[in-house]
C-alpha cells in the first residue's frame, strides 16, 4: 500500500466569481487505450469534473491522456492538449531558469542575498544576510509561507520587487538552514531572474526554459478566453466552476511560486527532460547544475530526502528507491507529480477542481498509475 507523498503544497485563494454547480459529471466510458479508461473510470468515481494523466520514462511518453468535462455537468469535452494548473509543481521550473542563469555565468547557487541586492545590504535583517540562492530555492531561507501587504506598484516586475523590499525587514520565522515551505521565497525567486537580468521572470522563462524544451501550450494566469469553455474552467471543491476572467487566478507576483498552466502531454515531455537529466544525459542545463537542482540541500530523513530545489525528495523502496516529488494547488485546480529516476519513470495527474477538505483528491489516480506501470494491473 503506498503512502500519499507528503511534501508542502500550496493552497492560494481565487478572487472571482462562482457559478452554482450542475447535477453530475459525464458518465465513465471506454476508450481507446486502457489507461483512458482507468482515468475516466476514477473520474467518475472521485466526482471530478475532469482528470488528465501521463506516465513517462527518461526515454519518452508512454501514455498521455485526458477525459471528462471542461466545466462540471457538462459533456465530455477535455482534449489531451487542454490546459490544466500546475500549482506548486511548477516551483521546479523557477529553479530550472536559475539553473541557466548560473550556467550563463549571472549568479552563483552560493551567491547570497546582499550580493543579489546590494542596495538592501546595510537594511535587511542580518539573519539573512548570509542566505543563499540554494536556501530560497530550498525553503530553507527562514521567509515566512506566504506575503502579506499591500501592493502599491502595477506590474509584476515592480510588484516582486516590493515583495524582497518587505520580505527583508520581516522577522525569519524559523532560522536559515532549517525548513519552512515558503512561497514567498519563491516570488524572491522570480525577483532575482529579474534583478539579474532586468527583464521580467515571464519572458525570461518561457524564453529559457519552456521554448527550448519544445513546450507549446504553457502560459500564467487563467486557461481560456472569458466568457467561453475553450479550456477547463476551475472548480471549487463543490463542484462550482470558476468563470474565466483575468483575474480568476493567482496574483501575478506568485507566477513564480505556483501560476504556471500546460497540457498534459507537455507536463509529461518536461517531467521526461528530468528523468533523462537524472539518467545522466542532460540538456538544457550543465550536468552539474541539473545534479544540483534534484539533490537535497535540507536533509529531512535518515535516507537523504529532504527539499531540492524545486522538488521534494523521498525513499519509497516499493515503487523504485529515489523519488522526486510535488504537489500543486490554487483552491481550484489540483496536480502531483512522482518522478522515480531510480527505475526512470514517473506519474503526472491534474485536475481542475480543488482539494477541500480531502488532502489528496487524486491520489488513487496516482497511485492506480503507477501500479499499472508497474505491473500491468
């Protein structure tokens, strides 16, 4: 019996308006491939309006698929290029893009936050003073979860660079080297890309990371165009779905923590890169840096798991040694990843309602992927 991986996720609020929810989700149906039908079969059984998996190896997809509804109650619409929230689980990506950044020479992982931002340097606190781009990226830098004030700029750039401005004077909640999941170390994340390169963590990512790696349909903010169902609209965990609207979505200064949207299929061919990246034929990043971003600069267990950059790191003996781990969540939407590069493969699931009460919405689909890897079953 395996465990749900229990690595943080977040849980941020939406601001926009809900509809009343309809009667039921479309029923399960068979289809062409039998992970299809496992997938729509859990669908159905969780009362989820829509669900898309894939299971990978660090040579290729070995099955991608996606089923049910766009908006819950209604036809059975989602299409395997439909974009779903990553939530949290897109945090790996930030590290990825700073990953380049060291391999291009602009910071170092050991560069510390007064070299980032020298102009704080006699005014923040010194206990984070001798921080590092490996503790933030770790959650190890002591930062509080989540920021808290009021924002007085406009655009993303500017407001993130409030953020370090306040996040500076803060009292650290626990002390550096110690872990505390913290999304508002990852909005510092995406204020360094910036700070490093004067241009805004949007641009640089999909410039750096997300094209070279051929992914076509990622975006931040809300799938959709407003007023239509052309995407998976997000649910509450009533069922409500969320109209598309500009701000149906996390605050674009978290797009570094936790805004990013994909297809399944792409998700799947990112989570690939990393498997072949632990199976020692990285691209993208220098082999050391990807070494880097995978191995635990907190060590949590007896094993060596703890917090990568970006990943959780765990020792499930059952379903292939070292796992590389993530949850994700904005309140309406709801992914996890596992990677196993031990065994080299891994499990991806979304979907687009939120966990309520239920720790792990998707867990059994999860877990059903993997057994079916596994063994066939």
């Amino acid at each position: 019996m395996l465990i749900p991986f229990l690595f943080s996720f977040s849980v941020f609020s939406c601001r926009d308006a809900i509809l009343g929810p309809d009667e039921s989700v479309p029923l399960p149906a068979q289809h062409n491939s039998r992970f299809a039908t496992i997938l729509d079969s859990l669908r159905y059984t969780l009362d989820l309006p829509a669900l898309a998996g894939a299971i990978m190896t660090d040579t290729g997809i070995v099955e991608a698929a996606a089923v049910g509804a766009r908006r819950y109650g209604g036809p059975a619409n989602v299409t395997v290029n439909d974009q779903f929230h990553l939530g949290s689980c897109g945090k790996s990506f930030t590290a990825v893009l700073l990953g380049v950044l060291v391999d291009e020479g602009r910071v170092q992982w050991t560069t510390t936050l007064p070299q980032i931002f020298p102009e704080y340097a006699g005014t923040m606190r010194p206990e984070y003073r001798d921080v590092s781009l490996l503790n933030i990226l770790s959650h190890s830098a002591g930062f509080v979860r989540d920021p808290d004030f009021k924002l007085q700029s406009n655009t993303p750039k500017d407001q993130r660079a409030e953020v370090v401005a306040w996040a500076l004077l803060q009292p650290p909640v626990v002390q550096r080297g110690q872990p505390l999941y913290s999304n508002l170390g990852f909005v510092i994340a995406g204020a360094i890309t910036e700070k490093l390169t004067g241009r805004a963590y949007e641009d640089l990512l999909m410039e750096k990371v997300i094209r070279p790696l051929g992914l076509t349909t990622a975006g931040f903010g809300t799938m959709g165009r407003e007023g239509l169902e052309d995407q998976p609209l997000q649910h509450s965990p009533n069922h409500a779905p969320i109209i598309a609207t500009p701000d149906a979505h996390l605050l674009n200064i978290e797009n570094s923590a936790g805004g990013l949207y994909m297809s399944i299929g792409d998700w799947a061919k990112y989570c690939q890169w990393v498997l072949a990246c632990e199976a020692g034929r990285p691209s993208l990043l220098r082999a050391q840096t990807a070494r880097t971003i995978t191995k635990p600069v907190v060590v949590m267990d007896s094993r060596g798991g703890g917090n990568a950059l970006g990943w959780g790191v765990e020792y499930w003996d059952e379903v292939g040694g070292r796992l590389l781990g993530h949850t994700g969540s904005n309140g309406f939407n709801y992914s996890e990843v596992l990677l196993m590069p031990d065994r080299r493969y891994g499990v991806i699931v979304m979907t687009n309602q939120g966990a309520g009460t239920v720790s792990n919405p998707i867990w059994p689909v999860v877990n059903r992927s993997i057994q079916l890897y596994l063994n066939g079953q």
